[in-house]
C-alpha cells in the first residue's frame, strides 16, 4: 500500500515537473513550484520523515513562493519565445548524464532494505544509545542539536549570511514614511476579519511547534519560519507600513544577529564550565539535564534567528516593490 | 456492532468525499470561465475537505486525534473559502468579467 | 523485475534531477533558471530519504513499544539542505531583481548583448 501511494505521489511530480519546463508563463510556473513542493512535502510524510516534511512544507510551499512571487512583481510575467533551434546540445548533456546516473543506482541496495549499508554503522547507535545520553524523545532533533550540533551551527550562520547578503542587495530604503504602498487589502473585509483571526492562531502554533520539538516533529526552523509567516500575511493584508511600525527593521536586524550569538554563547559556556565547545553534558547537574538545557537554547536561537531572517528578506522585497510602484505612479 | 456501523459511515464519506474531489478536479478543466471554474474548486475546498475529514474523524483512535482533525477541518473551512474570494476579487479588479449567458 | 520494483524510486528521482537540469542550462529566462535550480535541489532531497526508510519502520520518534525505526540520519542532512536551500533561493532572486533594474531585462541573450554592445 505503500508503494502505490509512492507511484501516485512520484507520479504527480513528474507531471509538475515536465509542465514546468514546457511553460512559458512564469506566474503558472511559480504556483507548479509551489505545487511540487507541497506534494513533495506529503511524500516525505509516506517514507517517514515527518521533520523534514514540516520543513519541507513550510520553507518551499510557503516562503520560497511568496519571494518568486516579489520577484514577480518586479520583473516580468512572461518568458520570450526566443526563434530556437532545436536545444540539441543541452538535450545531449542531459541524457549523457542520466544514462550515467541511472547506471550509478544499479549497485544501490533496493529501497526500504533493512540491510542497507547506511542502516549499519552510526544510525544505530544513535537510536539506541539518545534515549539514555540525552532523553528526549526525537531522535532528529537530537542529533541536530546535540550530536551534529556544530553542523546546525554552521547553518543558521548560513541562514544569518543570507539575510545579510539579501539586505545589502535589495537595501532599505529612508524616508520610511512616504514609501507607504496603501492600505493594499484593508478594504476587504472578509480577507481583514480572517486575516486578524489567524494571525494569533499561527503565532501560538509557532510557539508550541519551537517548544514541542523534542517530542514530536518540529524544531527551531520550523517554528521560525511560520512565526514569519505570520508576519507576513500580517503584512499582506494591512500594509507594508502598519507591519513595519509593529516590528521594525531596527530590532529585526538586532533578532538576526542575537540568535547566532546565542547558539555560539552555549558552545562557549561549555567551554568555561570545564567541557568542549558545544558540550551540553556540563551545563547541568547530571549530563541529560544539561543536554536538555542545551539543546532548549539552541534551538531557541535558531528560531530567532530564521524567524527574523525570513522576516526581514521579506520586508526588502516588499520595499523594493512599494519604491517601485511609488515610481510609476 | 459498533464499529461495523463506523467502518461502513466512513466509507460513506470517503467515497464521497472522493467523488466530490474529482468532480471538481473534472470541472477545473471542463468549465468555460474563470469565475465557474472557481465555483468548481470551491467544491472541492468545502464540501470534499468536510466529507474526507469527517469520514477519518469517525475512524480517530483517541479524543486527542480527533481534537486535532476537528481543529484540521476548521482551518481548511477558514482558509480555502477566502483564497477563493481574494483570487475572484483581484480578477474583477484587474479587469476580468465573467461571460454571461444570452438571454432565454 | 525485482530490480525495477527496488530501484524505480531513483529512477524517478534522477528523471526529476535531469528535468531541472534541463530547465537550468537550456532556458534563458533567469527566473526559470533559479526554480529549474529549485526542482534539482527538491528532487536530491527525496532521494536521500527514500534512501533512509526502513520497511515497517517507524518514523523516528521514540514510542513506548516500536522496536524499528526508519534512519534519522538523512533526514537531519536534508533539514539542514531545505534550509540553505531557500537561502540560495532568496539571494539569487534579489539579484535577479538588481539585474533587471541594471539592464532592463532578465533573458540570458538580452544581457550577453547589452554586455558586449557596452
């Protein structure tokens, strides 16, 4: 039963992905990504992975499409029919390369094998010996705070560069106060009264999302980025300008930045209290104590730090596309 | 006795719940216009989410899972509806009217 | 036949990379390009967690009385790809959008000629 809602579900993606290529109207194309994301997102959840799903779905149905949507905006709609010749070269370049790939996977141990190489060394360790070492019931979040805390380290350094790299890019503008795009939806009263009626909704699930991430799926990136995504329909429905007097770039650049420093403090105060970097076994009485305090601020910072990240590349789109229309005007 | 009565209700549902579902998959292609096809994926947001979620809440194993189907249904119920609307409404603001019959 | 019934799951997944290989190198439209770099991206995340599931296993959360769980291994890699994923996603876009202020456009041919014109 399994294996035929995989064929559906492959199947699905196969036809998003074959439309794309044959589009040339990119709004269309922006909603077959967002398409491919989300039924990429349930195929996770068939194979197992619920984390990776919840990001999944968050991160490439959600603020992926909302940034191509900007793009969008400012850019045009429709890809130019160019008088081609048949794209032989790159037609060629492809098939070489699948036809190597396809003869890679002929030594692949079959899929769900319980037998598979990659289920012999490391994994099972981890998910015998997490429950004693650290005590916390998901085994993902674990290893990703704990276990591979440093790679989670690097990544939301990662995510911190990026807001950077999108802020010095697309720059905020002065005069705050004149770049105001309207009152964009507010005279609508159904999307006003559910946008009001959601924006809490999402604002607590974020919160139980970051907090409840070591017993269920979720996480730090996850319950970032819906917080942000709250803001942002706040954002879409009330204005660019109402959002930015209720959190202002000022204090958004000061949440990108605390977060990272957060996550690097907990390594250094392992450092000061006798341990390694990033050794949670010192922070508390007893080594699972202090790994579930450990792993509590980590993944605090790294909610900060995506939340406001994503929050704040939102807002240099919008800013652009309120300068921009101020300019046609 | 019970749970054969709940086993064959939920069927019910899923079944039609199916139906609906591909009904309005079947009217997004079939439809002359913007504003029926809208109408046809309505179906599909309403009725079909209603009837498939229901049909899962009368096979839930615990009132926690069917607290969060129940809390499931209300947000598709919120959500899908005004993602109708604001698509209608920008497309009668950016200038798109619907095709009205001729006369009878 | 048990070969196709083990493997197809790849197979499908190094069609799907191709397929944003292809809209990568082949279209012009800088947009295009960036989801075509998309699709790859998504497609390579769904082979590593096809590659962590164990059959009948379960998903890896410790519950009272499961014995067999699916590999958390891939799957704490593939969050940490998501997410540099969609920061590359969000970079590339804002220089999309500076591109086109710059010269007017956002096909690749448009830009090479304006480049060499200048």
């Amino acid at each position: 039963m399994v294996n035929l809602i995989d064929i559906v579900l492959m199947g699905l993606l196969l036809i998003t992905a074959f439309a794309v290529v044959r589009m040339r109207d990119l709004f269309a194309i922006v909603m077959l990504f967002s398409i491919y994301s989300l039924v990429s997102a349930s195929f996770f959840v068939n194979l197992d992975a619920v984390d990776v799903a919840l990001t999944e779905a968050a991160v490439g149905a959600g603020i992926s499409t909302v940034l191509m949507l900007g793009t969008l905006a400012m850019t045009r709609r429709y890809e130019e029919r160019r008088p081609r010749h048949a794209p032989l070269l790159p037609l060629f370049i492809v098939a070489v390369t699948g036809a190597a790939l396809i003869y890679g996977t002929l030594d692949m141990p079959h899929f769900a094998d319980p037998q598979a190489p990659i289920h012999q060394h490391v994994a099972p360790r981890y998910i015998e010996q997490s429950g004693t070492e650290i005590g916390i019931p998901n085994i993902v979040a674990s290893i990703l705070a704990s276990y591979r805390g440093f790679d989670t380290l690097g990544e939301t350094a990662v995510v911190f560069t990026a807001g950077l790299g999108v802020l010095t890019l697309l720059g905020r503008f002065g005069r705050r106060e004149e770049l105001s795009d309207g009152r964009s939806m507010y005279h609508d009263m159904i999307l006003r009264v559910i946008g009001k009626a959601l924006v809490p909704l999402m604002l607590l699930f974020a919160l139980y999302v970051q907090f409840h991430g070591e017993l269920g799926p979720g996480g730090g990136f996850q319950a970032g980025v819906v917080a942000a995504a709250a803001f942002i329909l706040y954002s879409i429905v009330f204005g660019w300008d109402r959002a930015q007097k209720i959190i202002s770039p000022f204090v958004l650049n000061i949440m990108m930045a605390s977060g990272v420093t957060l996550y690097a403090l907990v390594g250094v105060g392992g450092m000061l209290l006798g341990g390694e970097f990033l050794n949670y076994n010192v922070l508390g009485s007893y080594p699972a104590g202090g790994q579930h305090l450990g792993i509590f601020l980590v993944e605090l910072g790294v909610g900060i730090t995506v939340a406001a990240v994503m929050l704040s590349i939102y807002f240099d789109f919008a800013a652009r596309v309120a300068v921009r229309k101020m300019e046609a005007r | 006795m019970i749970s054969v009565i709940l086993d064959i209700l939920s069927w019910i549902c899923l079944m039609g719940g199916s139906f609906l579902g591909i009904s309005g998959a079947v009217g997004l292609f079939r439809f002359p216009d913007f504003f029926t096809r809208i109408h046809a994926s309505g179906v599909t947001d309403t009725m079909c989410t209603v009837l498939i979620i229901g049909g899962l809440m009368l096979q839930a194993e615990s009132w926690q899972m069917l607290a969060k189907l129940l809390m499931i249904l209300l947000l598709l119920t919120y959500t899908s509806p005004t993602s109708a609307h604001s698509l209608a409404k920008s497309a009668i603001r950016g200038g798109l009217r619907p095709t009205l019959g001729s006369g009878d | 036949m048990s070969t196709i019934l083990g493997l197809y799951n790849y197979w499908i997944v190094v069609l799907l990379m191709m397929t944003g290989f292809y809209i990568v190198i082949a279209h012009g439209n800088l947009i295009k390009k960036v989801i075509g770099l998309n699709i790859f991206q998504t497609s390579v995340i769904i082979m590593y967690i096809s590659m962590g599931k164990v059959r009948d296993g379960a998903p890896p959360i410790l519950t009272e009385g499961v014995t067999l769980f699916s590999n958390p291994l891939p799957h704490v890699l593939m969050l940490t790809a998501i997410v540099v994923g969609v920061a590359t996603t969000a970079l590339a876009l804002s220089l999309v959008v500076r591109i086109n202020e710059a010269y007017g456009s956002i096909e690749e041919e448009d830009i090479h000629t304006q480049e060499k014109s200048s």
